[in-house]
C-alpha cells in the first residue's frame, strides 16, 4: 500500500488482452463499454478497495453488472 503505482505500466497490464480487464471495461477511449467505466474509479474508492478489486475482481460486483447464468440446449434436444 506504501509502493506509489506506474501509471504507464497499469496502463499497459490493463491493455493486455491477457489480462482479460479491456475485454470488458472501458477507460477514456480505450476498452470495450460493458462492465463499469474505470475512467473516474479512482475518485470513487479508495487505494485499499481499488487492490482488492483488481485482486479479486468478482468479489464485489456493482449494481447491474450481476452475471446471470444461462443454460444452453445441445443438439437442439433441450438437454444440457
């Protein structure tokens, strides 16, 4: 908590299509808009939450972002 972050280095992680973050959220211009925007997120939480989230995203998920499960249908025959 005491380490002062690299911007250009999260940048990048966050970029990654291996870290999975861009495939969902979307920060200025950069990610796809279907988690929460990450633009103004530092504002919202603090330093400890932000870790945490990143750590262990599912943990907390925000309102209407829940998954929701889906069953699907194999061979058309309704059985899964």
């Amino acid at each position: 908590m005491k380490l002062k972050g690299d911007v250009a280095k999260g940048r990048a992680i966050f970029e990654r299509a291996e870290s999975s973050c861009i495939l969902c959220h979307r920060v200025d211009d950069k990610g796809v808009d279907f988690g929460p925007a990450l633009s103004e997120i530092g504002t919202k939480l603090p330093k400890e939450a932000l870790f945490a989230s990143i750590i262990n995203p599912n943990a907390g998920l925000s309102m209407g972002f829940e998954p929701t499960p889906l069953t699907l249908k194999k061979d058309g025959a309704g059985r899964g």
